[in-house]
C-alpha cells in the first residue's frame, strides 16, 4: 500500500468497499516481514541472480546483445554472488516465511495493490537503464513477496487510477489454498463488476 502512484491504492479500496457491500469484510494488518524480505533483497542481491545465472549463463554469454542490458547486468549480478550468501537468503526466507504463514492463517486471504505503480511506456524505459531498474523493482515490489514465501495469488481488475489504466487487486493466499482464493475471486469479480 506504501506509496502507490495516484489512483492505484484508492482504486484498490473502492473495489474492497464493493467486496464488503456484497459480503466481504477486512481487517487492516500489517506484514513487517514483507518489509524485512525488500531489505534483505536490497542489501544482500537475490539468490534468483544465481540460480538464473547456473540455469543460462552459457547461454546468455553465447550472444549477450540479444539480452536488454539491464537484465544482462542483473543475471550477471549472479556471477558474484557467493554461495554463503545466497545460503543466508535462503535461510532468513525461510525463517520470514513460518512467521508470514503464521500472521495469515488466521485470514482467507490478503487483499492489496498488485503493483504500486502503472505500467511506464516503453519508450520512457529505453531512455535509460537507472529509469528501467527503479520501474522494474517497482513494478515487482507487491508481487515478490508471494514468489519467496510461496504463497498464491490472484489479480482481478479493481478499476482505473489517476491515468485511466487499469489496476489490478491481488488476492493473496497461503499455499495449497488455490481453490479458496479462486472461488474468492469469483465472488470478488461478481462483486466488482456490480
């Protein structure tokens, strides 16, 4: 929810309000480890460099100007990353996620933004690589944290935001919980499009 372009988190809440008049309710918690994870990733790189970089450096380093350069750099960011490290961010993942598991067991589901901002053009991305990581980790930031504590997901349009560009509610759940998200979202659709 943390600082969403305009529109994008006002949307999201309209599209709760809907929810709720058809049934939905909500509680407003927070997720520190979502905060813990962005630091972790921030200080340390991502372990997904090095798994990436194992699964197709050779390939990348046979014809690296087919790859944009900033997801050239980020692979190649894997090649430095040591295996103590990519150990510790596994470890501290794993130990974030007993503890996220254990904040939403008590909830059918998360409810928030998929992303925090709208989509740039790409023409605003090709001016220049600085612009394209900030967009790129900006456009990842709400979704990560479902990737590294294996948690399910879905996303239903909500409504527009301050551009007129669609925006996506993410319906987030504990793993294995599939079902109860899908028949969530239908209901949540059903209620949306009210």
């Amino acid at each position: 929810w943390d600082n969403c372009e305009p529109g994008i988190a006002e949307a999201v809440r309209a599209g709760m309000e809907k929810m709720a008049a058809a049934g939905a309710s909500f509680e407003e918690v927070s997720i520190p480890e979502f905060y813990e994870l962005r630091d972790l990733l921030g200080k340390s790189g991502s372990f997904v460099a090095g798994e990436c970089w194992a699964l197709w450096g050779e390939t990348v380093e046979a014809a690296p100007e087919l790859v944009f350069k900033p997801v050239y750099d980020r692979m190649r960011a894997g090649v430095t990353m040591s295996s103590a490290d990519s150990e510790m961010i596994r470890l501290r993942t794993a130990e974030m996620t007993v503890r996220v598991r254990a904040r939403m067991a008590e909830f059918d589901g998360l409810v928030h933004p998929t992303m925090c901002i709208a989509p740039p053009s790409i023409a605003e991305l090709e001016k220049g690589e600085e612009f394209y990581v900030e967009s790129n980790l900006k456009s990842l930031r709400n979704t990560t944290p479902g990737n590294f504590f294996e948690l399910c997901g879905l996303t239903l349009p909500c409504g527009v935001d301050g551009q007129g560009l669609p925006v996506g509610l993410l319906l987030t759940g504990l793993p294995r919980t599939e079902g109860k998200i899908l028949r969530l979202g239908q209901a949540s659709e059903d209620a949306l499009a009210a």
